[in-house]
C-alpha cells in the first residue's frame, strides 16, 4: 500500500518498522478531537476562499461521516497509515473521493496533532474538575456529620492532641481546593490555538488562524509557529497537577487502610470498595485505596516521563514527541478513576465514632491541656511541661491515665490545679476549646464547612 507521503520515497519500509514508528493503536483515542479540528479547519478553508464552497462542503459531509462511523466504533484503523491523521485522511478520501485531499490544505500533522492534544487535555481538565467537586461533596458530607466526633489527632503518628473528625476531612477538602484551582490555571494556557503553525513556519496560505481558534472554543492563539508545534508545556502542567491529587489522594488512601484495620477500627469501607481474600475467610481488604496508593507512583512516573523526553529537544516538531501521548493518556485514565473511586469510598464509609471515642478517653492526648492550664494560671510554660510530663510518666508507670489522678496527686504537683481541671480533661472541652481560626474548635469546623459549601457553589 503507497503512503499518503509516498511521493519522494522508492521503496517502503518493512511492516515491522512500520509498526514500530505507528501510533494509531493508541493516538486513534484522539479521532474526535482530530475530527472537530478538521471540520474547524475547513469551513476556515472556504470563508478564506482557499477552496471552493462545493469542496468545502464535500470535505464537511465526509468527515462527518467519518466521525459517525468513529462514534459507532465502525472504523478500521490502518498500521500502513501511521497514526490518526493519516488514518482519517484516508478514510475521508475513500469517503469522498481525490477532493479529501484538500483538506490538509494549509495544515500539517504537526500544528494537527498539537491541536488534538490541546482540545484533549482541556475536555479531560474539564472532567477532571467535576470529579474533584464530587469527592469534595463527599467529604463534606461526613464532615458535616461528624464536626462532633473526635479522633486522636496525631503527629510522628503518635497521639497528640484530639481533633474533630469533620476537621481531618476538611483538610482533605481544602487539599482539593488547591488542585482545582490548579487545574483551573494551567486551562489558561492549555486553551490556545495552535493551528495554523503548519509544520513549523507558517503557511503561504491566506489562513486565519483566529476563526479556527474561534471555532474550537480557544481563547487566543500562539504567538510564534516553532512554539505552537514545540510546545507540551500545557501537558505538563496538567500531569503536574494531576500528580499532586494523587499525591493527596494517596495520603487519605494511607489513613483508610490503616484506619479500616483491626488495630485501629476507626472506619468500615463498604463492601463495594473492598474485596476479600482467597484463602482468610475473615478478611476485608481496602484493595482499592491500596491500588490509588500505588497507581500514585505510576502518574509521578508519566510526569517524569514526559519531563524527559522533551528536555533535550531543538525546536520544532520532533518524532520523539509522538512518545508524549500514552503516559498522558494513562494519567488521565487513573486520575479520573481514581477521584471517582474516592467519591464513592468517602460517600460510603461507615465511620465507628463509638471505637474514636473509646481511643481518646484512653490515651494521654490531652496532656497540653493540663500544662497550658498551669501556663493560664501563671506557671511558666516551660516549667508547667515538665510538671505534666512527670505526672504522664507517674501514670504511665501506675498503669492509668490523667483523668484518673486524684484531686490530691494534681495539687501534689502543683497547688495551682483546681477541681475544674476534670472538666478540662475531657476530649470534648479539649476539642471544642481549640477554637483559634482554621483549628478544631467545634464551631471553627462548622464555619469551615458553610465557607467550602460556599467555595464550590462560586465556581
Ligand atoms: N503521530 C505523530 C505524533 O503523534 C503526529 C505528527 C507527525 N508529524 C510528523 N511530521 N511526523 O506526534
């Protein structure tokens, strides 16, 4: 079979070299994308009178076949035609007949396929966002349904001080916040055009780039042609912030699956999100915040991949830069399912507050409480922390906890301790006291979720 650029060529490759160079068995995910750049490119071709109505109108009628024949999964991609351009110029041609031709009037594969990826990446930012509004409401939800029950808060994974659970899920939320609005701004500079470009220089061609960009939704063009073929910077930036929701969503997964274990007992994932083993008839596995935990390192790894791939690049186009698309397309695929895996996990957890509470009336998380009384009472603080941790070392060593000192022991440690000190101690005053802006406080969680409520109804 010639090639559509068989013309300077007097012998073909070999079919296994052919293969090894095509990218249709993972670029044909891009056919509607190269289809509606094709469908702007040439109404442009005709308002610039580049071709004649009757062609333009032809070349429209067959790419809308072709993109029928693409959404009812009908066509048959060739090796022999390297990658989606040239798979879909053929297939206009047979569609149409040798007027197919003229639609790459203008036009290369290089500013071709640079388009596709643009529209590609700003369709999925915009699914992303959606999917990160969702697991957003999720953890509202449990917020909202938990600003009173209370966890160990910990630090070096030791007990520190105890927190509002709703808190701990807040965080996560305002995590989220972030990413969106990263994905938010690197849509700035994902949604140009460049079409246009040709291969690198421009085109003699009367073209108007802006009716294109006009036509495909872009809010401006690129300035230069070299930059505009050359440029994955939009990628990045969107591998960049999917690595950092991962990175996010990786940590939460970690607190699950320890969470959901029989040491801890703080959470039960729902049967849909966890699986059973083969042989331990007893087991439940959090399997799938074990999977995002590890598919994290993968996204991270298709992020470097394309880092590297164009750090040694001299402008424009370079084949190299055909390798740009299956990390893309993996990061997209894992970041897509693993927000939505999330909602769904969040959503359905059933938390145990009874477990949460039986923990922080058993521990010494409320230490600071008793050394920032003193300090209230006029004990320097420094000497007030080592007044309260000899007492934690005398309970410790007396198998009991704060609460359980007698009135007497207290004032044997200082005569500044008064009978209020039991109410102190309890996990519910320690939490509800925090009530610094953005802590624990009970009503600073309240505020914190009217303020997210509000935050994700703007935009
Ligand atoms: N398949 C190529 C890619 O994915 C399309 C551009 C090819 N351009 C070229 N001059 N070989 O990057």
């Amino acid at each position: 079979m010639t090639k559509l650029w068989g013309g300077r060529f007097t012998k073909q490759a070999e079919e296994w070299v052919d293969a090894f160079g095509a990218s249709i068995p993972f670029d044909q995910k891009l056919v509607e994308e190269d289809l509606q750049g094709s469908i702007a490119h040439v109404h442009m071709l005709k308002n610039q009178e580049i071709i004649t109505e009757e062609e333009a109108a032809e070349i429209h009628r067959g790419l809308e076949a072709v993109l029928a024949k693409a959404k009812n999964g009908e066509l048959e991609y060739s090796i022999q035609n390297e990658d989606i351009h040239l798979n879909i110029e053929k297939f206009l041609i047979d569609e149409i007949g040798p007027v197919g031709g003229k639609l790459h009037t203008g036009r290369s594969r290089n500013d071709q396929v640079a388009t596709d990826v643009h529209l590609y990446v700003r369709n999925h930012t915009h699914t992303v966002m959606q999917s990160i509004r969702a697991l957003q409401q999720a953890l509202l939800l449990q917020a909202e349904e938990h600003v009173e029950t209370i966890i160990p808060g910990y630090t070096h994974l030791q007990r520190a001080q105890p927190i509002s659970f709703g808190h701990h899920m807040m965080a996560y939320f305002w995590m989220l916040e972030r990413d969106y609005g990263r994905f938010e701004d690197s849509l700035k500079r994902t949604n140009i055009s460049p079409l246009g470009a040709g291969a690198l220089a421009g085109t003699t061609f009367p073209i108007d780039r802006r009716q294109t960009a006009e036509e495909l939704g872009f809010d401006d063009i690129y300035q230069n042609s070299l930059d505009a073929v050359s440029d994955r910077d939009f990628a990045l930036e969107f591998m960049s912030a999917a690595s950092t929701v991962m990175m996010h969503l990786s940590r939460l997964a970690e607190e699950m699956i320890f969470w959901s274990s029989q040491e801890f007992q703080f959470i039960e994932l729902d049967d849909s999100f966890a699986t059973g083993s083969s042989i331990m008839p007893q087991k439940k596995n959090p399997d799938m915040a074990e999977l995002i935990r590890g598919k994290t390192g993968r996204v991270y790894g298709n992020l470097m991949g394309l880092y590297t791939l164009l750090k040694g690049l001299p402008l424009a186009y370079n084949k190299d830069m055909q390798e740009d698309k299956e990390g893309l397309f993996d990061t997209v695929r894992t970041l897509e399912g693993s927000l939505d895996i999330f909602a769904g996990m969040v959503e359905t957890m059933e938390v145990r507050t009874e477990k949460m509470a039986e923990t922080t009336s058993k521990d010494f998380s409320n230490a600071t409480e008793l050394a920032d009384y003193l300090a209230v009472k006029g004990v320097p603080f420094r000497e007030a922390h080592e007044i309260v941790g000899k007492l934690v070392l005398d309970c410790i060593q007396s198998n009991k906890y704060l609460a359980d000192l007698s009135m007497n022991e207290f004032k044997e440690a200082n005569e500044a301790f008064e009978e209020d000190i039991y109410e102190v101690l309890k996990p519910e005053t320690v939490v509800s006291r925090r009530n610094s802006e953005g802590g624990t406080g009970f009503d600073q969680v309240r505020s914190a979720i009217e303020q997210g409520k509000k935050v994700i109804k703007q935009k």
